[in-house]
C-alpha cells in the first residue's frame, strides 16, 4: 500500500465525501476514486459505502484506518527520533492541557524547561478533557496533561498531581459564620461550569446522592478561569480547585466551604501513546510538570 493512498484515504474516511475530499487535499475527484480503487485491491474488500448524500466506511474499512493512522504515527515518529539525534533537549512539543494544570504547572514548568533547553518550542492548547482526548487520538498533540480516567487501550498514563476540588467562598461570605452541612449548601445561589463538565456532574450527584436538590446556579461559565474573580465579586458559591483558594488566599479574597460530601479528590496526569517515541525534551518537559506540583 502507498502510504500516499492511505493519507489521502485518512482524510476522506474523516469528512465521508468525496466531494469534500477534494478541496482540502487540492487533488481531482478521479485522482482520490483510483485511490480508494487501489486500496480496496489491495485489502480484497470494500473499503465505503453510501450514506446519503455521502459515504460512509464498511467493516473493513474501520479496520484499515485503525492501520492507517498507526502507520502514520509510526512513520511521522521516526522521522523525529531521526531528526533528534544530536540536537539532546531540543524540538518541537505539542502540548494539550486542562485549565487548572494550566494555570498552576505549566508556567513554572515552562520557564524551567527553556532554560534547560533555549531552543524547545511548545506548541499548548488548553480544554477539557473530552477535547483534548481527540486530539491526542488523530495525532495532533503529542501529550495530554488531563484528569485521570479509564486509560484507552494503546496509550499510557503517568501521574502528576493530587488535585482537591472543593466549595468556595468570597472571604466575607456570611456562611463561614457556621459549620455548614451540604443541606445548608442549598440555601445558596452558585456560578458553576455547565452540566458535562466533570466537576460539575460530580456536585451534582453528591446532591443526588442525599436526596437533596442541586445547586441553584444564578451564573454559568466555560471559562474556569473566570470563577475565582466571579466569586468574588458575585458572593455566590462555587466549586473550584483548592490551588486557586492558594492563590488566592495572600489577598484574603476567597475561602473554602469545608463540606467532606462536596470534596472531590482528583489526580492529573500526563497520557501519551504507548511505545510511541517520546523526544528527550518531552520527557523532560513530563519530569518538570511533576516537579512543579510538589
């Protein structure tokens, strides 16, 4: 198999049109029909079929993408071990990383890793987990600092950080004059990430869980980031990690609601794909992101 036909199939297998095909990969519908032709030859059994307006991949052809996209990984690896040789902590890093890891490791981690290796470039987007993991997937990033979860098969994970997700306060907030239950949690207005934000669905069910009704969001944000300042400002209650309680404990603006049924523990880690190539630079840039969280 030509690895051209099976880049070129890659991309159509993704869009499920042919038509589509054409304007991204700038080749003629004839040229990307003989491709597929060719493929299927080779395979001995029909690699799509018809869906509608479109196409959609048979049973074999789910099998060869699996193939192709290892293939790829494969190949594109290669030629960076090859390119590594030599240089030691140098390269290109293709970093996916969630909001908290963010803000609290990747700086520190950052400014290490450039001063041990001036000529690395990071490349990092930052978004949930369910984002990322994609991503990570089709080849895109390199390595994912994320949430622990059930581990997919073919990709590893290394943990970084406890992290402790809790109820937060603005420091003046009248309910720090009592010891409050998750009952007493109720009676309060909150700004909380939408419902399928992992945090979110966790607090949601601990009410659950008690029979009593969830939180009485006023506010609801994309932006983790945007929470501390919002409590702050707003007094209303949220939910957030206790590293940005740290930070923000030398102004005195916010404190944590110590309720045990609403902690939620946590672990961060980095997953990469197993047995896959892993530059010096990025073991390294893994090793620092380790050491910022003690």
């Amino acid at each position: 198999m030509d690895l051209r036909d099976l880049r070129y199939f890659e991309t159509i297998a993704e869009l499920e049109h042919i038509g589509q095909a054409t304007a991204r990969l700038h080749r003629t519908q004839p040229a990307l029909t003989s491709c597929i032709r060719r493929l299927e030859e080779s395979c001995g059994a029909p690699l799509f079929e018809k869906a509608g307006r479109g196409i959609r991949l048979t049973a074999a052809g789910k099998v060869l993408l699996k193939w192709a996209q290892r293939m790829r990984f494969d190949v594109e690896e290669a030629k960076r071990e090859m390119g590594d040789i030599g240089l030691g902590l140098s390269g290109h890093i293709r970093l996916g990383i969630v909001p908290t890891a963010a803000q609290f490791l990747l700086p520190r981690a950052a400014r290490e890793l450039m001063a041990q290796a001036p000529e690395v470039t990071l490349k990092t987007v930052v978004g949930l987990v369910d984002t990322l993991r994609p991503q990570l997937y089709a080849g895109e990033i390199d390595l994912m600092v994320g949430t622990e979860g059930a581990e997919a098969p073919g990709y590893v994970s290394q943990v970084l950080a406890a992290d402790t997700i809790v109820v937060a306060a603005s420091a003046g907030h009248e309910i720090h004059h009592i010891k409050p239950t998750l009952r007493d949690l109720t009676r309060y207005r909150w700004v909380l990430q939408p419902p399928g934000a992992p945090t979110r669905d966790w607090l949601d069910h601990a009410f659950d869980r008690k029979q009593l009704p969830r939180p009485r969001v006023q506010v609801e944000s994309t932006m983790l980031l945007m929470l501390p300042a919002l409590i702050a400002e707003t007094g209303l209650l949220s939910f957030i990690s206790r590293h940005h309680l740290d930070k923000a404990h030398a102004t005195s603006q916010l404190r944590e609601v110590p309720v045990k049924e609403a902690t939620m523990h946590r672990r961060l880690v980095v997953t990469y794909r197993e047995n896959s190539y892993v530059p010096p630079v990025a073991k390294r840039l893994i090793a620092l992101l380790a050491s910022a969280a003690r």
